[in-house]
C-alpha cells in the first residue's frame, strides 16, 4: 500500500489518486498554482468509470506540521453542507513528518478572489460592494452554525490558558519585530500598542476562562480572516485556507 500522506507533486500519480479518492483514475493532468506558503496544483482528472466526483479538483500540500490545524478543520466539516465550504476528497496529516495533503473541488472556474493580494497589500483593498455583503454574509452562516458547540475543542486557539499564553507571547514577538523594522508611528500609537501589551496578558481568566469553560458566547473563527481568503461570484463565497481555525470569542 502506497503512502496516503504525500510531500511533492511528482507523487501526485492516477495510481495515488485511486486511493486516496476511491474511485480508478486513468490520467491526471496538473498546472502549478502560485501559492505562497504551500504547494498546491490544480488537477484535471480523467475517471477510468463513471464516478460522481469532479473532474476539476485541487491540491494543497504542506510540511513541517503548516497544515495540522487545517486538516482537523476538515475533519470537523466531514458531512456537513455548510455554506461557504469547498468541498474536501481527501484530508489527511502525518504527525511523524509533519506532512499534509488535502483535496478540494476545484472552483476556480466560477470563483475567483474579490480583490487581489497585491492590492490588498498596498492598501487599496475595497472590492465591489456586492461581493462584501456576499462575504459577510457566508461569514456570519460560519459564526452561527459553529456557535457554542464543541466541535473545534482539539483546537483551542486561545481557549485555554496555555493556549492564551501562548498567542500573547506571540503578540509580543510580533510588535518586537515590528519594532526592529523602524518604521515611524504616531507617538500616540505606539504607546497605545505598549499599554494593550501590558493589559493583555491579565484579561484571561477576567473576560474569557468561564466562556471557554461554558462554551458560552464563543464561536470558530477563521483566525486569518483577510479579503483574499474568500473565492466569490455574484451569487455566492466560498472561505479557503483554514490554517488558524479555532474555537474564540
């Protein structure tokens, strides 16, 4: 038995992909996509029978445990027909390598980004109104079908006192290298950011154990939450890139 688990696209074969997928692939086709912090390929798959499966589907591998917290998210939406979603085929995570492998539908043909990274980096970041509402919407359906429940608990994000430590710390990094940088703020600004960093790490168990203990008030979250994690049309969104899900308030 071939590992399920793979690492490069050269593993990506039509033997492979018959397992993983269950269902005989006589050939595959692949193009690059230019993903920045994974590998990732559209396929084109041909079915060696008839198979109810999309012949357009899409690839995403990851390593050194990047794609961990992704894989448990679809592993919690195995069944669900959750709006906003793409569908997955395969989902798995190899806790000895570190290695993940993931396969969704392939919906770029009737998706596509509100607006693009490059934009958004230079702060030109407004996409078509329609299209925000569109991507609030599918937001708030995530925020409301994941309220109170426990489903994301192996996934604390902040929803344990180590976890909260952790993230502070985190923050703390972030505003150090920030610093190192030198780039020129308000005065203002930088010493509100100095007295949220001092706050922080005293409001866990004041505003946020009971909830977390009472699944009370919280949700999951997508916890990277930019424009440019969404894929829309004029009717619809989708939400990609469940890297840093998890249960928040």
């Amino acid at each position: 038995l071939m590992m399920t688990v793979i690492s490069a696209v050269e593993q990506i074969t039509a033997q492979w992909l018959s397992q993983v997928l269950g269902q005989p692939v006589s050939h595959v086709q692949m193009e690059a996509n230019a993903a920045f912090n994974s590998i990732a390929a559209h396929l084109t798959i041909a079915y060696a029978t008839d198979s109810d499966l999309p012949e357009n589907l899409f690839i995403k591998l990851k390593h050194n445990g990047d794609g961990e917290i992704e894989i448990r998210c679809y592993e919690a939406l195995k069944g669900l027909d959750l709006q906003g979603v793409i569908p997955a085929y395969f989902a798995a995570y190899d806790s000895d390598t570190g290695n993940s492998t993931l396969i969704l539908q392939d919906v770029s043909k009737t998706h596509y980004p509100p607006i693009s990274r490059e934009a958004l980096l230079s702060l030109n970041g407004v996409p078509d109104m329609r299209h925000m509402h569109i991507i609030i919407d599918t937001l708030a359906q995530w925020h409301r079908h994941w309220w109170e429940k426990d489903t994301f608990e192996t996934i604390p994000y902040f929803a344990s006192k180590e976890g909260f430590k952790a993230r502070v710390e985190k923050y703390h990094a972030d505003w150090e290298a920030f610093l190192a940088k030198g780039y020129g703020i308000p005065d203002e600004w930088h010493q509100t950011y100095v007295e949220a960093l001092e706050v922080i790490p005293h409001i866990y168990e004041k505003y946020f154990a009971e909830r977390f203990r009472n699944r009370h008030n919280v949700t999951v979250i997508h916890g990277d939450c930019y424009l440019t994690q969404f894929l829309v049309n004029d009717e619809a969104a989708y939400i990609a890139d469940f890297d840093s899900v998890g249960l928040s308030v």
